[in-house]
C-alpha cells in the first residue's frame, strides 16, 4: 500500500479542509443567529418603549427617565413619520420641538459607526437640524464638532473641502459624546420642559397646532 501514500495523504487533506468549512460554515450561521437575535431584542425593547410612550399625558412625561424619554417619544416620531408617502413633507411639518428631538435621535443612532456615517447616509432637511439640535442640546465645543462634519460633507459649501484627517478627528471627538449618553439624557430633559407640546402631539395624530417649545 505504499504505493498509495499520496492518496492517503490528499484524503486527509480534503477530510482537514472539509472540517475547516464546516467549522466556518458553523462560525457564519452562529453569526448570523447572534445578530438575528439581537436584532429581535432590539424591536422588543423599541415596541416596549413605544407602548410606555403612546399616548403618554404631560405628567407620564414629566415622570419619566430622561434617556428613556427620549427614545420613546423620538421613535413615535419616527413611526408616524415613516407611515407617509412624503416622509420629507411629514418631517417639515412637523413642530420644531419635534424636529430637534427626530433629528437628535437619528445623530445618536447613525453615528455609532462614526459621525461621519450620519452625514454619509442622510442628507437635508434631517442633517441641517441635526446641527441645530446639537447646538441645543450639547456643550459648544460637542455642537461645533457636528457643524463640522455638517459643513465639510455639504455640497453646496465651497468654503470647506471634504478632508478625511479632519473628518477622522471629527468622528473621534463625537465618539466620546455618544460614550456619555449626552444626547439622550440631554434630549429627554428638553421633552421634559416642553412636555405640554409633545403630550398633545402623542394625544393627537395630527400634533398640536402651536409652538410653545421651550429651549
């Protein structure tokens, strides 16, 4: 059997390979479950925020957890929104209070990955009051740091040219503030001292009729 070395040796290579796949095919779906299920825990906890949130009177709101305050109320906003045909339309018209609140939302999300991905994946009239809900939910220094990115990724600028060093300083300045949980603390406080005005929008499909946000 000697003779036959060389098939003994590439049956034990295909047998060593044929584990290898099946290690990193197992590897891929365990990943793929991993964030199925994550994802699933992320729509239980957004559905279960929805819920403590829907219809939520001035006092609930006062009560609330600032943090939690804000995400709740910013993904009934979102909801309502997405359910129109215009979701730009739907946003312009909605009460600036309300505006400062989806905008602020979205800049917390998208820049998980860095603040750069917010301004990569959306665009006017979403990235325009992100700067302006950063500049009033946030210190100076942090509001600055997104009027940054807001103006180096605006094409209509032509002050400002898209450099990528700055854009990396950006983005490691504004990782620090989503670190801290700022914008959500921050934004539940600001829900809170406009409480009247986002408890008669989540009564009311159509919102309230007047401005009375209080900065």
């Amino acid at each position: 059997m000697r003779q036959y070395w060389y098939l003994a040796a590439a049956l034990a290579a295909v047998s060593a390979l044929t584990v290898y796949v099946c290690i990193k095919a197992y590897g891929a779906v365990k990943k793929r479950s991993g964030e199925r299920n994550k994802l699933m825990e992320r729509l239980k906890y957004e559905n279960r925020l929805k819920a403590q949130f829907r219809g939520a009177g001035e006092q609930a709101l006062l009560q609330a957890e600032p943090a939690r305050l804000f995400e709740g109320v910013a993904l009934l906003v979102s909801e309502r929104i997405e359910k129109q045909k215009d979701i730009n339309a739907a946003f312009d018209a909605l009460d600036e209070a309300l505006k400062t609140v989806y905008a602020a939302y979205y800049l917390s999300v998208d820049s998980v990955p860095a603040l750069s991905a917010f301004f990569r994946l959306n665009g006017e009239p979403l990235t325009g009051c992100a700067v302006r809900a950063a500049r009033l939910l946030l210190d100076e220094p942090d509001a600055e740091t997104v009027a940054g990115e807001y103006a180096a990724f605006d094409d209509n600028n032509e002050d400002v040219s898209l450099d990528l060093q700055d854009i990396k300083r950006l983005d490691g300045l504004f990782a620090g503030v989503l670190k801290d949980g700022v914008i959500a603390l921050r934004g539940g406080e600001y829900i809170k001292r406009n409480a009247a005005l986002f408890a008669a929008y989540l009564l009311n499909e159509n919102g309230p009729p007047q401005s009375t946000e209080q900065t």
